[in-house]
C-alpha cells in the first residue's frame, strides 16, 4: 500500500479549515478534531510503512545483524512519532509546558532503549583496543 500524500494533504487542510471555525465557538470540539484526524493520518502512515519495515528487516539479515538493532531501530521510531504527535497535540491545546515535557520523556525513553546498543558498542571498541 502507497502512502497517498494528497488524501492525507486533503484530510489534513479540511480538519484544519473546519477546525478553525469550530475554534470560535467550540474550542474544546476543535482540539478533539485535530487529535482525531491526526491519529487517522497516523494510521495511513503506519500502514504505508508495513513494506519498508520488512526491507529493513531483510536488509538486515542479510548484513548478518541480529534483529536486535532491528527492534531497537524501530522501537526508537515509533517513540520519536508518538512523543511528536503527542506533543503537537498539546501545544494545539495551547499547552507549551506539557509539549516540551512529552518531548522530554521522548527523548529520555530513547537514550533508555538505546543503552544496550551503547554497551555492545563500547565492548566491541574495547576490544579491538585490546583493553577489555
């Protein structure tokens, strides 16, 4: 399935237009209908994304990877796009303070998932140095 940039443009500049007068009289409507439409375009870009992840996955293998760094790969992506989405929701609520605290949270779930790829890392370096 082909991600179809102009559905999603389409979606995305109606949910706007009727969200902007919605605004006016019903903020609280306007802010349901942008994390509404925003989660269908996520799911058309998930579901765009199933034959890019199976290339990422034989690539791999055939590199002679483990999946590990696959899973990692992937899990480090799907939080950098919820912690994105989420963030973008809030500051369209008009909550700065929260955005920057879900990026926050973002970021450190990524250095956290990221550390046993740090440590093979740093084994692997040790060892051809010959100091481990």
């Amino acid at each position: 399935m082909k991600m179809n940039i102009v559905g999603i443009a389409g979606i995305a500049l109606c949910a706007a237009v009727i969200s902007a007068m919605l605004r006016r009289y019903h903020q609280e409507y306007a802010i349901l209908l942008t994390v509404a439409v925003g989660v269908v375009i996520l799911v058309e870009l998930l579901n765009s994304l199933v034959p890019s992840l199976q290339q990422i996955r034989t690539l791999l293998s055939s590199a002679g990877l483990t999946s590990d760094y696959a899973v990692i790969l992937l899990k480090t992506l799907g939080i950098c796009f919820l912690a994105q989405f989420a963030a973008d929701s809030c500051r369209d609520a008009g909550e700065n303070a929260l955005a920057a605290k879900v990026e926050l949270a973002g970021k450190l779930a990524i250095v956290a998932l990221a550390l046993p790829l740090f440590e093979k890392i740093a084994k692997t370096a040790a060892g051809l140095t010959g100091t481990a």
